[in-house]
C-alpha cells in the first residue's frame, strides 16, 4: 500500500484506535475486500490489548489532563496501557527529566483504576 500523503493528524488512544480498525473490517468484510496481513494483525493487537471502550478512554485522557505533571502524551499512554502498578505507571515516566511522589503515583492508579 503507498501512501501519498497525510491528510490530518490527531492523537488517539488505543481503544479509540481499536473502534476505528473494527469498522474499517466491517466495511471491507462487507464490500468482500481482502484484508492485508498488516490490517488483521492491527487489529488482533487492538482487540487483545484495548481494555476499555473508546468513549471511556477518552475521558480518562480528560481526566488525566487535569492533574499537575501531566503532559497530553503521557495521558494517552496512560489511557491506552492502562497500568495497573505504580511499577508499570514509573515505567510510562521513565523517560521524563522529573519523577513522581508517591501521592501522584496513587491519585493517578486510581483514577485508572475507576475506569476497568
């Protein structure tokens, strides 16, 4: 498949991401297209690690964003891993010049964990 070029950009989190692969296998089943490798492994990826549906995801995102040291990357990560440790959290972070307390660990494991 080539691509000619982008037409918009925006981010998504992984259970958003999920919704729009399913439709493009609905459309394609529907239309008797064949799906390429590429596109049934997406979505076997996305079905086996999306916990959350799409709308939910995104108000986490929200959610996230309102904390202080919150970056809009860090909070789609967060929505589309959804960890459950502060290891896992610590490891999101791991890249970033400053850490967090235990406090902010805690605050934003459970306001992951008010979504499952």
């Amino acid at each position: 498949m080539k691509v000619k070029g982008v037409i918009s950009e925006e981010r998504i989190t992984l259970p958003e991401l999920r919704e729009a692969l399913l439709r493009v296998e609905a459309e394609r089943l529907e239309t008797g297209k064949e799906m390429s490798y590429e596109l049934r492994r997406s979505i076997e990826h996305a079905n086996q690690l999306a916990v959350i549906p799409g709308e939910r995801s995104r108000a986490l995102v929200v959610e996230l964003l309102a904390l202080e040291k919150m970056k809009p990357d860090i909070a789609f990560r967060i929505a589309s891993i959804m960890p459950k440790t502060k290891d896992e959290l610590r490891a999101i972070y791991a890249k970033e010049k400053y850490s967090l307390t235990v406090e902010e660990l805690d605050a934003i494991l459970n306001l992951v964990k008010g979504y499952f």
